[in-house]
C-alpha cells in the first residue's frame, strides 16, 4: 500500500480473510459496491444473508472517530430509527483490524432510491426530526464540526498551494473564494445563536434508501452541525417548488422535533461550502487511480472555469432572501 494507492493492497483474498477473521463463514461470493471514498463488498456467508464490509480509508479517520460513528448509529436504532448499524462480535467488538486496514461488517439491506414527492418527503422529515430528537442528547467529542475552517478555507487553501487551479484562473478564484469566505463568515456570525447537533451530515437523495419508509445509509460524514444541514440537500428546483417541498418536510420533522426558521438563512452558505469541499476532496484523492478513472472531467481548465462560475453564482445567491416557512 502507498498514500497514493491505498486501496492496492486490498485484494479479494484477503477481503475473504478479514472477513473470517471475524468469526463469519465465507462462501467465496464477493461483489464490489460503488464507493470511492472508502472500499465496500456484498461477501456472501454459509448458510446465511449475505453481509456489507467496508474497509476504510487510511488516515482519514482515527479509530475514536470512527468508534463515534458506530455507537451514534446503535444508540439511533435502539431509539427505532431506520438506519443500518454494524454488527458487533462477541466482545462487542464493531471494529476490526486487517493491517493496515480498519474495516467493519454491515447487516445487508435492499431497498430503491426514493422519488422525492411530497408525501415520501414528510415521512423522511419525521425520521429526520427524530435522528435530529436524539443527536440532540449530547455532543460528538471526536467527529467533526461543519465549519468555515473545516469544510471552506481547507478546502481553498489545499487547492491553492497543490496548484490545481490554473495559472490564468487563479487570481480570479483566490479573489473570489476571499470574498465568499468573509461574506459566509458574516452570515454565520449573525446566526450564532443557531443551536448544533449530531447530524448524518450527508443527507442527500442517494443516501436513502425506500423500504416501506426511508431508511438512512452511509454515516461515514456524520457531523457535529445545524439541523438544516440534513435538510437542505433534499430541496430541488425552482424557488417556489423548493418552497413546497421544504412545507413538507417541516411538517413531518416537527412531529419529533422543534425545527428554528432562523437556520433556513444558513442554507446558500452551506451550499457554498459544500461546493468548496467538494472540489478539494477531488483533487485531495487525484493520486488514488480510482479518482482520475471515475472523474476524467476534473482537473481540467473547462472545469476549474465551470467551478468559478458556479462560486460567482453562489456569491449571489448568498443574498437572496433565504426560503421560508408558512
């Protein structure tokens, strides 16, 4: 394994053993499921369904912050939240060590993404309402916080010393990442008060699930962050259709949960530095083969134009009136 092939160790060989290293019985079955951040498999077991095992990405996480994620998600189940917690050995036991991995097995579960109409939105608002009811209890004390420095001046910073911006655009982009940074610096520092709490902190369309009912996957990004973060991503269209869907939202989120209107005026300036993470995260992962392979149109000066483009486009937005509740 090198940083910039992390995964070139993992062969199916020894994703078998790892697996059997947990007490489980391979039949041999092994399938790849799509993820690029980390590396997952369907391995089939003797005699019994199927499991999903997810062997994480080196040094992105540290053990107490993948441990947080776990005990987050027993602690939503044992509360009769839709999600999929890992499975604990005898020991109890929800990490494993297949050097230099870390990895973890997961019950399998089906199920079809959800078409987003206004009654399947209100029933995934009252399971947001609820995870939100109980991510509320008390604080992560490993996992990140969604921050400016974190998720916005990283990211701008990482790209401009690793000189992935174009020498023609980078005055242009360090100009207006400037000016983005202090206008959502002004914006947050007027909302302050906003209260924070446990999210799954990459709540979007194809991170659910439908199942009789929403079930919620990957909390590989749960976070410490403003209950609107989980709801936004989940908005689509123009202003007055985002309008109807946020009403439904809300409705079903406020069966279990208080949602605070103020948070709606957060929204453009976590869309933004989404936006700036993501470029960053592309080009944080340009060494692993996979990145290039999955993404051949990053990276490129068509790109980093589209991407300015969209900065300016959010620089405006940010003083739009933000949505709001009737």
């Amino acid at each position: 394994m090198t940083e910039s092939q992390p995964f070139n160790a993992l062969t199916p060989d020894l994703v078998l053993a790892a697996v059997e290293s947990t007490g489980l019985c391979c039949d041999g079955r092994m399938l790849a499921l799509n993820s690029y951040e980390n590396r997952v498999y369907q391995v089939g077991i003797e005699a019994a369904d199927p499991v999903v095992v997810k062997f994480y990405r080196p040094n992105r996480w540290s053990q107490a912050q993948i441990q947080e994620e776990h005990d987050f998600l027993d602690e939503l189940v044992s509360a009769e939240l839709p999600v999929v917690a890992p499975v604990r050995n005898a020991a109890g036991q929800s990490i494993h060590v297949c050097d230099p991995y870390l990895f973890t097995v997961f019950p399998r579960k089906g199920g079809r993404l959800p078409e987003l109409d206004y009654d399947t939105l209100h029933a995934v608002g009252r399971t947001l309402g609820k995870l939100h009811s109980v991510g509320s209890l008390r604080p992560f004390a490993h996992r990140l916080e969604l921050s400016i420095a974190n998720y916005g001046e990283a990211s701008c910073h990482f790209l401009l010393e690793n000189d992935f911006i174009p020498d023609e655009l980078r005055r242009a982009y360090e100009t207006l990442t400037n000016d983005l940074l202090d206008r959502i610096s002004d914006l947050m520092e007027d909302y302050s008060h906003v209260a924070t709490l446990r999210l799954h902190g990459d709540c979007h369309p194809g991170n659910i699930l439908w199942r009789e009912g929403p079930l919620l996957v990957d909390f590989d990004d749960c976070q410490t962050g403003p209950a609107v973060q989980d709801l936004w991503m989940l908005l689509s269209g123009e202003r007055d259709q985002q309008q109807g869907q946020l009403s439904e939202l809300i409705d079903g989120y406020a069966t279990f949960y208080d949602f605070a209107p103020a948070e709606l005026a957060l929204i453009e300036s976590l869309r933004t530095l989404r936006v700036m993470h993501y470029s960053a995260w592309l080009a944080r992962r340009w060494d692993d083969p996979a990145f290039p392979h999955s993404f051949p149109w990053f990276n490129t000066a068509r790109y980093w134009s589209s991407h300015i483009l969209e900065l300016r486009e959010q620089l405006a937005a940010l003083d739009e009136p933000p949505l709001k509740l009737f």
